[in-house]
C-alpha cells in the first residue's frame, strides 16, 4: 500500500466512525407541554439599568491608590519651566560627569548626581548612554537622545 492509500484508508474509516456516532446518539426528547407560546408583547422587556456617574469617585481612589508604584501627590508644585527641557548630552570624565539640560534654544543647566531636574527627579548616576533617575522610589535610566531605538513609520 502505498501512503496515499493508506491515508484514504483512514480518512474513510473516521468518517463511518462519526457517522456512527451522530446516529447512534438519540435524538433529544422535547415536552410538548412545557413549550410555552410568548406574544412579542408580553415579558419581554429590558431591564433598565441604573446608572450612576462614579467618576470623581473612582478618579479619587485612583489617586490615593498604589497603582503606578508610589501615590500621587497632587501638592506638589512643579516649576513652569518643567514643560520646556530636555537631556541635550553628557559632559566630563567618570566622577566629574554632567548631565545638560537645555532650556530653549539657549539656555544651558549642567546638573551633577545628587541634584534634581527641573522637574523634581532626583538624579541618582550619570553615564555615558544616559541619566540614572529614581522615580517613585525605583531607578530608571533615562536614554539620551541619541541613544533612543529610531522610529521608522
């Protein structure tokens, strides 16, 4: 026999197999009484839902909650020049090292370990691909620019 065959041999042998089993099952046993004829009008109706706008409460709890590995301080100010910085490099040697914040197009922070960026991050290291930051009590490294995986559209 050759596999083609014996491939036909078997597909042929599980269809009788299924075809024994779907007739051989009995057929299921309805009760004429129990059917129930239903007018479209009668008890068929959708529940209402009551809906209550939860969102200040649940904005609240999200805010007191430990959801993104520290609570949400809403007191803390930050300074309005916050919004306009970025890493623009690292300068110096291995224990001298600073991380340059630019302010604009003109302005230049130069920040050491131990300080903070505009902000409010505490710098934790500097190193040559980036800045070590600790934020929310866990350190991450910050990439800088060039450092960054491109993104290609």
């Amino acid at each position: 026999m050759t596999p083609r065959q014996i491939f036909i041999y078997w597909l042929w042998t599980a269809a009788i197999l299924a075809g024994a089993i779907v007739w051989s099952v009995p057929a299921p046993e309805i009760d004429p009484a129990s059917l129930k004829v239903v007018r479209a009008d009668e008890g068929w109706r959708v529940t209402r839902l009551n809906i209550v706008n939860r969102a200040p409460d649940n904005l609240a709890e999200l805010t007191r909650s430990n959801l993104w590995g520290g609570q949400f301080q809403a007191d803390v100010e930050v300074d309005e020049r916050a919004k306009r910085w970025r890493l623009a490099g690292v300068a110096g040697q291995a224990r001298d090292r600073v991380v340059l914040v630019q302010f604009g197009d003109d302005r230049i922070l130069p920040l050491k370990a131990g300080e903070k960026f505009p902000d409010g991050t505490p710098i934790v290291d500097i190193k040559d691909n980036g800045v070590c930051v600790n934020i929310e009590g866990k350190k991450r490294l910050l990439p800088l620019a060039e450092q960054t995986i491109p993104i290609v559209w």
